[in-house]
C-alpha cells in the first residue's frame, strides 16, 4: 500500500491517479499509524514552504515523517515535497524544514552566466541529466524529458545523494536518493511514460 500523506497539499489527487494507473493500493491519510502502516510512503506538494511546513506540524506530521525514515520504508518527496525534506527555503525565511537531509532552497536566477534571461517560474519540460546512478530512474535514458513547475530549487550540502539534474538558468538539482529517501523537483505524475516509470521504480524499491 502506498500512503499519499494528506496535508492540504495542491497536487495530491494526481498522484493518487498516477499510482492507482499503476495498479498500487493507495491511502490518502494524515494518521500516524495508517502511514506506518504502508509499504511506500509519498510527500507531495505543492504551493509555498512556509504555509506546507506550517501544515505539516500543524497536522503533527513532522513526527511522522521522520519515524518514516527511521523505520527504512520507502519514502518519496514530490516538488514541494522534495523542498521540504531540506532546512530551509529563501521563499520563506525562518521557516523551518524537515531536516531530514542537509541544504537549502534558493530562488532560480533569471539570468544565466552568460547574461540569457529565463521566465521565473520555470514551467514545462526540460531533460534529464544523471550524474550518478539512481533507482528511481532504473531503465530511462539520459536526456529523458520530465515536466516542472517551480520558482525554487534545491542547493544540496552533499552533493553525493544527488541523481538527475537539468539546466534552467543554472544547473537544478532535480532529483535525491540517500538511503530509503527519494525526491524530485519535477513532477513524475505529470510526466508522461517516463514519469510513470519513475513511479513504477519507486514502487519496486
């Protein structure tokens, strides 16, 4: 079973839609035991990190989260979701994050090195780059298009846990994998056939 933790967040539903497509069991649940419970276990997102991170310990998630982790079941972080596994975001200052893995969210420049200017947000697809092997992305290509919504991304403190990347104005950390804990910035729901495989490697982990 996959438990989608519920804490008002945008893109829940397409992420249950995503994983029902695939034939997996899902649960749309904010209840301690109903997570610990599940095989997998999803954080999506999306919206702002101060009010999602307010959310979540307003809904005593927080906790939650971590016993996720500690207890090893496979955990994914989805767009927000990813954001908020880190210590903070320059979207919202003093706002706390999980913690769960080292960095920091900063904004995406709108200008490149060599001057370019770039839309904020960055909305559409970009492709893949894999600087190391992940599991989420077991079977698809380098250079695999995925789809983003977003005006924020991840500045990783180890930059060993990170698994794709993309260039949008600067290079985006796209996607993270330390232990039983997987994220991306893109979103696999909305990501056609690769996204779908994505989602399928999750659950094969």
């Amino acid at each position: 079973m996959v438990a989608i933790i519920d804490y008002d967040a945008g893109n829940i539903r397409s992420v249950e839609k995503a994983f029902d497509y695939l034939g997996a069991e899902t649960i749309l649940t904010r209840d301690n035991r109903e997570v610990l419970r599940a095989d997998h276990v999803v954080l999506p997102g999306v919206g702002s990190f101060g009010d999602a991170i307010r959310k979540i310990d307003e809904y005593g998630l927080r906790s939650t989260i971590k016993q996720v982790v500690d207890e090893k079941i496979p955990f994914m972080g989805i767009c927000l979701g990813q954001q908020l596994l880190f210590d903070s975001s320059e979207e919202s200052v003093g706002a706390c994050g999980l913690g769960i893995l080292r960095g920091k969210i900063v904004s995406i420049p709108d200008r490149d090195a060599e001057g370019n200017s770039y839309k904020i947000p960055q909305i559409g697809w970009n492709s893949l780059k894999f600087p190391r092997e992940g599991k989420l992305f077991k079977g698809i290509d380098e250079g695999a298009y995925v789809y983003f919504v977003h005006s924020y991304y991840l500045d990783a403190e180890d930059k060993s846990i990170v698994t794709a990347t993309c260039e949008y104005s600067t290079t985006i950390e796209a996607s993270v994998e330390s232990g039983n804990v997987f994220a991306c910035q893109f979103h696999p729901e909305k990501s056609a056939e690769v996204g779908m495989q994505i989602l399928k490697n999750f659950l094969n982990v």
